[in-house]
C-alpha cells in the first residue's frame, strides 16, 4: 500500500480489499463488519425489542473545513453528528453506516487518523460501525476527503418525541454553551485564523438524553441545534409545530471567546453551529427535574432554562433582549458559516 | 430559488429549508419523509417483525461520472446499488436514507431530474427515502454531486445468505449478461465516447431474489458483482468462504457490443461493473429451479450457470476457457475504471 490514496483504492479490487483490511479494519472491528457481506446482517432478537419499539434512522455527510480542527476532526465529527441526529428522537443509536468519498492523493496517515477517530468516538459513544464503502474521486474533484454516516436506534415503546408534541407552555431547555463549534472551526480557517483556546463541543449526546428521558420521561421534544445555530432549530420547531417561542437572551450561556470572535466576525451566536448541545422541550412540571439532570451530566453543566413556547406569534421565535424589549430571531438565510460539518 | 446551487443551500437555513420543501419533499414523498425530524421514526410493529427476523444494513457513495448515461443516472444508480446490496443478503429492502454533496453552481434542473430518477427507482423498487441531508462545497471542491444512500431490510427468521454459507458443490448462477453497465457509462466518456446502443444493467434486484429464493430457499450466498465485476465478486466469495470455484467462459453471457468494446480497450468483461445482475451459489439439487425462476423473472432471462464450487485450489477462481485450457481469475487490481458506480 503506498503513502498516499491512488484512484485503484476505489475500483473494487485488490488494492481496496488491502484497504478495508489494512486500514478500516482493525480500529472499527466488530462481528458485523466483520461479515465484510453486501450488508450487515443484525440478530434483532440479541436486542430484546418489545411491541411497539421503533426504529430511528438518520444520516448526515460532512465536509468541515479544515479536517482537524481544536476539539475535534471529521470522523469523531461525523460519529457524533449522526449519533446525535439519532439521539433527538429519544433512541438508542446502536449501528452506523460510513461511506468515505476519497481525493485522490490524500495522505493515508490523515485517513488512518480519521478512521482511529471515528473508532474512538463510536466506542464512546457506544455504538458499531457496521458497513462502509469506499470511493475515490480525482485530484481536483473532492477536498481530501468526505463521508457520510447514517445510523440506526431503537426507540422504545411509547416513547414520541418530536416537532408534533410541542406545546403552549413547555418549557425550552438548552443543555450548554452555544457557538462553540462553529467559532472553533472558524478559528482554524486560511485567512481567518484567529487565537483562541475555544474547542468545538463536538459529543455524542445519547448519554445526556438518556439521564434527561429518565428525569423527564414526558419530553416533547428534542433538537441538536448544528447548522444555523438555535436560531435555525428553535424556528424549524415554531413552524413545524405551529407554536411562538420566546427565548431571554440572558439566560443562553455563550463563552466570552465565542462572544467576542462573533462581535469581531458580526454574528449572532444564535445562529452559530454546535455539535454537542442540545434543546429540550419539558412539560412545566418535569421542567426542574430535568434541568437538574442535564447539570449532572459532564455534557450538561452549563444547561440553563432559555425560554417558553406561547400561543402568541405562532411559528415565530422571539428574543427577549437584555433591556427588557423584544427582537424577532429570525430563520438564519444560509451564508454564514460554509463547510462547519 | 436561484436557478443554481449556492452554498446557502448547505448552510441549514431558509435557503436549504425552500430547497428541502420545494425540490426533495415532492417527488420522494412519503410519511416518514414529512416527518422532517433529525432522525425518521418507524413504527416497526406496521411490518409484522416475527421473532428471528434479522435487519439488513448496507451504504453506498456515488460518484459516477458523467451523472447521466445510457440507462440511468446518478439518482436511479443511488437507489439501486444500495436496494441489490441490502437485497443479497436475502432481505426485503424498505427504507433508504440519502446524503447528497452538492457542488456550488450545480444546476438546479440537473439536481431536480436526479431527484425524480431516484424518487422512480425508490418507487419501482418498494423503499422509501425516509431521511435525507444536504451539504453544498465550493466550486472546485467536488464535481457536480455525489450522493450517499443507507439501505435497511429485514431478512425473514431463517434466512441465513452470506459468504460464509458456500459450500462444495455449489452452483454458481449468474442472472444476465456482464459489464453492461461500465461499457455503457464509459461510452459517454470525454476523451473515450464511442458509438453503441448498449444500455446500464441497472435495476433493483430486489424482486429477482424473492422469486429465486422462492424456487431454491436454501440459496447460500448472493453478490451483486459491481465494481471489478464478477472477477472481484468470485475472488472475494472463494477467499471468505475458503473454497475454489471454477467457472466456464463460453457459459458467461456477454452482448457484442461489451465483447467488441472490451476488445477495443483491452478489458476483461469479467473484470467490468454490472449494477442489474447477480452471482447466486445453490444447492445442486435445486440448481435447476432456480436457473428456471431467473429466467422467468425479465430482469433474469439470460440467467445462466456458469460454474462450480470445488474444494481444490481455496481462494481461487479458475475459468475453463472455449478452447479447453484453464487460466487463473485474478482480483483484479483496481485501476480500470474509475468513477463507474
């Protein structure tokens, strides 16, 4: 196997065999990947599944820029991100697919440090990754390299948590800081770099919202707020439920560095990515306990209670300024933040 | 809605919110799509698991190049490659999710008829796109799209189809005629593009298996022979099952027109991708019966049996050749034919 990804580890013969089995192989290792079948073939009953479990799937393929950046890099990246997605409707991610789109030329160190990463992070994380695929694209046509997971959970019995639940009253939890991702990466950008010692928060969150499902077991909803920010989740859940939501910008923690790297830049870090934070819609009297539980968690220490959902203004978000007057949040248009997962 | 990509479109905001609403939600519509939550939610108790039933995981990433070619396109070879591949493992395939990476300035028009192509091929073959993401990179950073796909089935309690399950004595069947697919999308090449009627093999094989396994259930292992074609799904097959296998050349159906073209370039047919046609190792005794529902079936009916397993030489792959000698199959090594799937 040479240094660098020649356009053959691709092509579905002996130099990709090498690579599944030199490279992908070993970190990933599991039974399932192991059947190296066509698919991953899964003993449900091993799962103990009960009527009326569920089954959640998602996917996410990321692109961030640069591959490795403070906090993080696109394999432990692409772990959290989906076993996140998977997490936010109250299951319990337990396989990941992985499909990496490879430039030509890509040093085989940075793939193997990829590939350890996402090793890493799915151990954590507790979850198999269970497939994958390979293809490699010419120089020229990729940016080093880019995948894609999709991932698979149970949800159990009677658990429904979603967009449809919301309700006038609930009240919005947001379990940390927000913006640290995308300043993170941001900081590490040709032309922009700037000094800082912020990290992305980049986590799997399926531990978080398990301590938070048992404090607050009639949870209606739950969104990771990624691209776009809490601005962009808060008003997808406005208008996908219909409700108004009205947030007291006070109350939602930002670290200085990330403050102040939005003032120099002129964002709002409400429309600034995370990757390890999430928002929780409670009953208002499960709201307590599950604040207190999310501040248990090493993931949720900075959880603060930001906000209500109201009859008023539906499918809008409104921001309740620290001068006591009220701004519209609005939906984020989209050109920000390029490539920040 | 611009009349191209931007990269807003990627960036989780109002712009990627229209083009989910207004270009992905039409075509691929269905209940679990408009759920529009991180992760789609699927009551599995509609599907009437039994206990023993397995689940069937496979991913994809697609890269082929041109997007549009004799038979297909990018959006229907998505939804195909990812159904035969969750299909060989004797599963019904129902739910896909899709991952697309967009280039900027990609015409809007060429994302909407990939979208529809796929949203034909997810009909044709019975699964539905639950979930989807969109990531938009600079120009230059990608080459026009790649779209990822994750495919889950349920294999019926019993089913046990995998390499592992070859055994001596086995028939090898192969369902049609060989590198269809790969002449037909190098055809359009730049540089290569010659004059032929030949067409992409490309179709689900979903419905071809169920027939087979219904005439032969005690099939033992199935390989949709893409990339590297049926020399790399041989090899592979009598390496993990530690078996030889000896097949006949003049039993391998091939059109003229692949014949003449691999003449041409200097190919093996053997060695060229197929993405509509199968390899099945079965039981002797109900070889003939599963020749028979092949062939019946119109995407089998140049089904024919092309070789044995042995226990002589394991891990390799030897072809009778028309003048009576014998030559070694190798795995290919890979650097044909980049970007053909």
């Amino acid at each position: 196997m040479g240094k660098i990804i020649r356009l053959a580890h691709g092509a579905g013969g002996k130099m990709m065999n090498d690579l599944i089995r030199d490279l992908f192989a070993p970190p990933l290792d599991n039974p399932y990947l192991r059947q190296m079948a066509d698919s991953a073939v899964i003993q449900l009953e091993t799962y103990n599944l009960k009527p009326g479990d569920q089954l959640a799937l998602s996917t996410d393929s990321f692109t961030v820029r640069p591959l490795f950046f403070p906090g993080g890099d696109i394999g432990s990246l692409a772990v959290h991100g989906t076993v996140n997605d998977v997490a936010m409707s109250g299951a319990r991610p337990l396989w990941l697919t992985v499909g990496f789109i490879l430039e030509e030329g890509l040093e085989m160190e940075v793939l193997e440090q990829v590939v350890r990463s996402m090793a890493e992070a799915a151990h954590t994380a507790g979850v198999q990754v269970v497939t994958g695929d390979t293809k490699v694209v010419e120089r020229g046509h990729g940016d080093g390299l880019y995948v894609n997971t999709a991932g698979v959970g149970i949800v159990p019995a009677g658990v429904t948590i979603g967009p449809q639940q919301i309700q006038r009253g609930d009240v919005v939890l947001l379990s940390g800081t927000i913006g640290d991702h995308g300043i993170a990466v941001l900081s590490q950008r040709e032309g922009l770099a700037f000094e800082t010692d912020l990290v992305s928060d980049s986590a799997p969150l399926n531990g978080l919202v398990e301590s938070l499902l048992a404090a607050a077991p009639h949870t209606h909803c739950l969104r990771d707020p990624t691209r776009g920010g809490v601005a962009a989740a808060l008003n997808e859940l406005a208008e996908a439920a219909g409700v108004g939501i009205e947030i007291e910008e006070t109350a939602v923690p930002v670290r200085p560095a990330v403050s102040a790297a939005c003032e120099m830049l002129g964002f709002d870090p409400l429309t600034v990515a995370n990757e390890g934070t999430l928002v929780a819609f409670v009953e208002p009297q499960e709201a307590e306990a599950a604040l207190e539980s999310l501040r248990r968690h090493p993931l949720g220490k900075n959880a603060s209670r930001i906000g209500v959902v109201v009859e008023e203004h539906a499918g809008m978000v409104l921001v309740r300024t620290p001068i006591g007057g009220r701004r519209i949040l609005d939906m984020p248009l989209g050109e920000l933040l390029p490539r920040i997962c």
